[in-house]
C-alpha cells in the first residue's frame, strides 16, 4: 500500500510568484506609513500574496496520493474536496517519469493510461522516492512478473534446468453433424428468410 504527500519541491513554483509579492507588498506598506492609500495598498498586496501561500501551502499538505491492492486515489482540495478515484483493473500502462531536476531533488511523476476516457488521475507529478512506488504500483498490476528479471523469463536463475514441455493435445477430428434421428425441429430446413 502506498500512501503519499506530495514532494516539497511542488511548493517551488508558488513561492516563487508569491514571496516576490510579498515582499513588494511589504515595501509599499513601508514607503509612507503617513499616508493613507500606500498602507491600504500594502496591506492588501502582502494580505493576498499570504492568502495564495497558505493556499498552497494548505493544498500541498492536503494532497495525497494513496494505492491499495484495488484502486488509486488522489485527494486535493482546501475549499472544496476532491477525492479521485481509479480501479487498479483499468490501468492499461503505467510510464514513469523523472526530470534532471527531480534526479537531484528526489522526485518523480507518473501517467496512467486507462481504457475509457481520460481520467482525472492521468497524471501524477513531485511524488518523493518515486521508483520505488513505481516499482510497488507495477508489483500490485503485474503481480505474475514480481520477482523476475528483466532478461530472464524464468526468474533468473541459470542454474536452473527448464522444465520439458510436454506437447499439446492433438485437436479433435471434426465431425459432419447431422438431424437428430427421431427429432422434429420447429424450424423447417427447407424455407428461407430472405423471400421478405
């Protein structure tokens, strides 16, 4: 089972247009504290640039990515709750991703492909220590393939004699078959229906 925030590095890019914000807004409520509309201006500049850190703050916090033996979840939301939801049987390819800058941090990122439409959980990004979850979502979809090498099919062990292979049964002969002795069908042979 895999339950897990998100990577701290997710809460780069908001930082990065919201302390510049602040900071400016900080400035101008410094400027002239005497007059007036420079402090409300200030005021409102750093206000909002601290609501859109809590925001994100609060939403990475929130943010989980869970996997059970049956399904994937993601839940996010600060306002407004959202829990996505994917069974396991859908995922028809799992792609894992790592950039140059997610090799150094310790993040990664996966996309699912499901049959049907697209879902709400294509696409997972800042997942911390992300092969090894790869590696445990592949062991609950593939299960018949934990354990074995990549170059092996028979587990890796060349040690190991393979088993001989006894040959498959021959099919059966086919056989004409014919109208049952003694019974009547309801539906003659003679007529057809294209005369319609």
């Amino acid at each position: 089972m895999v339950n897990q925030r998100r990577h701290w590095a997710a809460l780069v890019r908001p930082g990065v247009r919201g302390v510049p914000v602040l900071v400016a807004g900080l400035w101008v409520l410094a400027l002239d504290p005497d007059n007036r509309f420079t402090v409300v201006l200030g005021l409102a500049i750093a206000l909002g640039a601290l609501g859109y850190l809590g925001l994100a703050v609060a939403e990475w916090w929130i943010r989980h990515f869970l996997v059970t033996k049956r399904r994937v979840l993601l839940t996010s939301g600060v306002i407004v709750r959202k829990v996505a939801v994917m069974p396991l049987r859908r995922i028809t390819d799992l792609t894992y991703q790592e950039t140059l800058v997610g090799q150094l941090l310790g993040y990664g990122g996966f996309r699912f492909e499901s049959a049907g439409q697209d879902q709400a959980l294509s696409q997972i990004t800042y997942l911390p220590d992300a092969k090894t979850i790869y590696d445990e979502i592949s062991g609950l979809l593939f299960p018949s393939d934990a354990g074995r090498g990549s170059d092996d099919e028979d587990g890796g062990d060349p040690t190991r004699r393979p088993t001989p292979q006894r040959p498959a049964p021959a099919a059966p002969e086919r056989h004409s078959t014919g109208p049952i002795p003694g019974f009547r069908s309801a539906y003659p042979r003679g007529r057809s229906t294209r005369s319609r």
